[in-house]
C-alpha cells in the first residue's frame, strides 16, 4: 500500500471482519452493519456520508483535487440464513445466520481502502464506496439505483471484488464479456384429481406428469439450445400433497436456471412452457408455470476490464493475474450497476482449501483482505490519476 502501516492496517481489517462475521445480517436486515460501516467512515474523515440508501445501504464520498471524474467501488454486507458449522472464535451470535459467502470480508477489504485512501490521497477527483445490502437476494443493488444512487452519487466506473474458494490466495481472475450469469427462477404446478393410490384410474394423479416434466426438462439444454450457449436447468424441489396411499392432485415443480444471454433466458422460458403445457395434455391435468428473472447477467466492460488488469498488475504478481477465467454459473447483483456505467467485477482468491460458498463451514481467509484493499486502492489512483 504506501507509507499508512500496512501491518496495522491488516491488523485492524482483520479485527473489522472478525467482528462482521460473529454479528451476521440477512439481506435488507443490516443495520449493526451499516451502522458499523457508517461510523468507520466519519472515523475516517470522508466528506460525505449517506446512510439507508436503497434500505441498509451506505454510500461514502472522498473527493481529492479538482478533477471531475468519479469511480465507484462497491462491496456487499449481507449474510445468509445458514447455520454456521465452523467454530472460529468469531463464530456467529446470530443464530441461522452467517456469512458463508465472504461479504463481511468484502466489507471489511473496502473499509480498509476507504481508511487508506482518506488518509492519503494519491488520487484526483471523485471516489465512492458503496456498501450494498441484500446482495444475496439479487434484491439490494436495484433497492440503491432506485433510490437515486446514480442521480445522487453519480460515478462513471464501477470495480467491485468477490472472494473464490479453490483459487489460491493472492491470485485475481476477470473477463472481459459475460463472466456470471443470469439467474431466472421457475414454478410449474400441475392439477389434476387425487384418490386412492390403489385406484388410479378413478381420478387424475399428477405426481407422474411432474416426474415426466422433471426428465423432459432436461431437453432444453441438450437438445433445444445451441450447443454454442451456456446453460444450466435445474430442477430443485418437487411438492405434492401426497400421501404414502393417496395419490396427488397437485404437484409443484420448483427450479433455478442460468445463462449469459437475455435470448437465451427467453429460449429456455419459451421452451418450459412448450413442455409444460405438453406433458400436462399428455397426463390429462392442467399447468399453470411463473417464470421470474432474479439477476440478470453480468457482463465485464472491456476497457473497464483492461483498467482493473492494469491495476492488479500493481498488486498480484503477473502468474498469479488471470485475465481470461471462464464465465461461471453463478449470479450477482453488481450485474445492475453495469446497466448505468461500465465497470468489471473481479475474483481473488479465497485459498485451494477454502470450503465453496455458502456452505456452513465457509470463512473469509484474512490473508485475502491485504490484497483487496490494495486492488481498490490501485484502481482509484490509476482512474483517477494525478496531474
Ligand atoms: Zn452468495
Ligand atoms: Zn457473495
């Protein structure tokens, strides 16, 4: 970093993100920790701060010199509703809730940028740090933008990190392009009449439609898509109101499915109704189908992505900088800010042994937070250079 003490910088991120972790927040539900995040940041000296943007989230303004441009750096705060099975001594005092995928790590790397940022400049114009609530939701980045982020904080770029399981610690992974998908939930309930299990002929059962919905599905990917699209269907719950000797006039089929295009989204509704409402004909019972669009797909800004490389070149060393990683199949809510301004979203590594996300074991890896910090840090002084 510079000449701030970068050992008790670590020090005191470490005891932030220990103290974010043990107190764990649902999404639209931080308040400690927009408190916490709020009061870090009149600690430091930023010239504004703006708190219960979009809900629980906050948004800290630094501006240094006379330039009028402005970069955004973002980070999340929520939890999720998991138990925690890892016994840290920080371990979560909120029972059914813990922060499996890192955020409290997240915050505390871009608390530390603020601190160090705030203390010496380096940079010209305008830097926000934006500390979003209900990431995990797909919920909180569009509570912000509604909010009147853009209009009341206007920014021209936006960076933002998440941590990677299974990538060791000092390495940075980014794309330019699609590089996490679109999440789209679905519900097909079929009805039909249900009776004695000993006598199905008598009513119209429903549990075989929905079994039949659930391999039928399956075609969508391998047979109705292009081979060339990246595409995941998965079905996630069946429901009936069953019994073990009655027979269900009612089924529900729940499900997630991802991709990176809007044309491939719509293909892929277009085709569940085609199949629905076929193998509802087929097994004589009738299907009604809802299919909602949770996030939308996050697409990487090329110059942007060039930007954030160039930063981390600063950072990472250059065997451990990836600048091509493949797309993933998982979904994020940084995604909307990319419908305002271009920006990259970025990965660094969590450690090869680190458990995946959102499992009870999950921890943020410390060492990690050195290397965000310095990330943020680098990309605001080079975006927003000095004469
Ligand atoms: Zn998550
Ligand atoms: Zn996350």
């Amino acid at each position: 970093m510079s000449s701030l003490d970068q050992d008790a910088l670590v020090r005191e991120m470490t005891a932030w993100r220990h103290d974010l972790h043990a107190h764990p927040e649902f999404g639209f539900e931080e308040s400690r920790t927009s408190a916490f995040v709020a009061q870090k940041l009149r600690e430091f000296g930023l010239d504004e701060i703006a708190e219960g943007v979009g809900g629980t989230g906050v948004v800290g303004t630094l501006r240094r010199g006379s330039g009028n441009r402005a970069i955004a750096l973002r980070a999340d705060m929520d939890a999720l509703r998991i138990t925690e099975q890892g016994t840290p001594a920080y371990r979560s005092l909120n029972s059914g809730v813990m922060h499996a995928c890192g955020h409290d790590g997240h915050t505390a790397m871009l608390l530390g940028a603020a601190k160090l940022l705030a203390a010496e400049g380096g940079f010209d114009g305008t830097v926000r740090f934006i500390f979003q609530p209900a990431e995990e939701w797909g919920k909180g980045a569009l509570a912000m933008l509604e909010d009147g982020l853009m209009r009341r904080f206007p920014f021209d770029e936006i960076y933002g990190l998440h941590n990677m399981p299974g990538v060791p610690v000092g390495q940075f992974e980014t794309r330019p392009g699609p590089i996490m998908s679109a999440e789209d939930n679905f519900e097909v309930a079929f009805r039909g009449v249900g009776g004695h299990a000993s006598r199905p002929h008598e009513g119209r059962e429903v549990l075989i439609a929905a079994a039949a919905f659930v391999v039928n599905l399956q075609t969508i990917v391998s047979r109705r898509l292009s081979p060339a699209d990246i595409a995941v269907v998965s079905v996630t719950e069946l429901l009936t109101d069953g019994t073990r000797n009655a027979l269900p006039g009612f089924a529900r089929v729940l499900g997630d499915a991802r991709s990176f295009r809007p044309e491939v989204s719509a293909a892929i509704e277009r085709e569940m109704r085609v199949i629905a409402e076929g193998t509802a004909r087929t097994y004589n019972c009738d299907v009604e189908m809802t299919y909602t669009r949770e996030f939308v797909p996050l697409v990487n800004d090329a110059e942007a992505t060039r930007a954030a490389l160039a930063a981390a070149a600063t950072v990472f060393e250059p065997e451990a900088i990836k600048a091509e990683r493949e797309p993933m199949t998982a979904s994020e809510d940084f995604a909307r800010f990319l419908d305002h301004v271009p920006g990259c979203f970025a990965f660094i590594g969590n450690g090869e042994n680190s458990p995946p996300l959102h499992n009870p074991e999950f921890d943020f890896n410390d060492a990690a937070l050195v290397h965000g910090t310095r990330f943020h840090v680098a990309i605001a002084r080079q975006r927003l250079p000095q004469a």
